[in-house]
C-alpha cells in the first residue's frame, strides 16, 4: 500500500487527493469519468471497484489535465 502526498508550493502544506484536486479546479467525479475512460485496473490486486480519489494515483499537469498513471513492477 502507498501514500501518495501533495504538496502546496503557495503554502508549503501537504494536501489529501481531494484537497489537490479542489486546488486545480477539479472535481473527484471527473478524475473517476476519467479512470472509467481509460478503464484503468483497480490498483489493488483483487479489488474490484475504484471508489474515490485515494484510489487512483494521478496528477494534473500544467495545462490542468489529469494523469492517471499505474505502479510499474519489477
């Protein structure tokens, strides 16, 4: 399992995955349509459904568009 943390250059605070996206003008329903989209698999083996933001590992580039991407294994 792994955390994934977001940091706030203007404040120097770190963010949770809904706070990162509120701060890029996204919503947490758009980063799952986008998921959907892409039908990414669920990030933990044998779990079948992706349920919010802390779900999915992405970041939103500086155009504003989200990310998805997936842990590589060895």
């Amino acid at each position: 399992m792994y955390l994934i943390v977001y940091y706030d250059c203007d404040t120097g605070n770190t963010m949770t995955a809904r706070e990162y996206l509120k701060k890029c003008g996204l919503t947490e329903e758009s980063l799952l349509m986008k998921w959907a989209e892409e039908s990414y698999e669920p990030l933990f083996p044998g779990n079948t459904v992706v349920k919010s933001a802390y779900d999915i590992k992405f970041a939103v580039n500086d155009s504003g568009e989200l990310m998805l991407y997936q842990e590589m294994s060895d």
